[in-house]
C-alpha cells in the first residue's frame, strides 16, 4: 500500500517537489556558509521522493546551541514560507477523503520545513 501511495504522490507533485528542493539545495551549495543549509534541503527533497513509510525524528546528538542557532537562521533565511506552504497544501489536500494520506504527508514535511538541523530521516 506505501508503494503504491508514493507513485501516487511522485506522479502528482512529489517528483516536481523534490527537484525544486534538490535545485535549491544545489544552489545553497555554492558558498561554504551555504552548505548546512543545502543539506537541509536534500534532506526535504529526500522525503519528498518518498514520503510514505518514512518518520522525521530528533537526532539525540542535535538538540545543541549550534541546532538551535542554525534553524532560527534557517527560519528567517525562508524556513518559514517553505513551512506556510507545506501547511497550506495539507490543509487543502484534507478536503477530500482521497487527499488526507497525503495532506498528511505534507503537515510531516512541514515540520521538517520550519526546523531541519537535529532531525532525521527513517525509512520503515
């Protein structure tokens, strides 16, 4: 069933999601102060390939002062409307019975959207 769900949500907006995280994550990338950040990226565009089946978790090593500095630099820098969006898109995707899976889908990504540094990714 979380097979099929993901080729679902690939074919309608996961595919187009994830190259515009991987394209940014590129971007960040040029600069070394943009590499923490281009990771986060990746890691958004990791999950938006294959959302079902996965869990967002705290790192235990990355609850740190440098975490904490890090996401509010990340919410000020476009965390925030990258979150707004996620939010926006689950709440319109809950309308329909269809649409709460990957409404669902999209309120996890938009946790991982407003603070990424100290959370990862697990595949069930």
């Amino acid at each position: 069933m979380k097979l099929l769900a993901n080729i679902l949500w690939l074919l309608f907006g996961g595919f187009l999601i994830a190259l515009e995280y991987l394209v940014s994550s590129l971007c960040l990338m040029i600069t070394l102060v943009g590499i923490p950040f281009g990771i986060q990226a990746l890691k958004l565009g990791m999950l938006a390939l294959w959302p079902f089946g996965s869990r967002v978790v705290d790192n235990g090593s990355g609850s740190g002062c440098l975490s904490i500095a890090m996401n509010i630099l990340w919410i000020l820098l476009g965390g925030l409307p990258i979150c707004l969006t996620h939010l926006f898109l689950g709440i319109l995707l809950c309308i329909t019975l269809l649409g709460i899976p990957f409404g669902k889908q999209h309120f996890k990504m938009a946790g991982l959207a407003l603070t990424p540094f100290g959370k990862q990714i697990l595949r069930n």
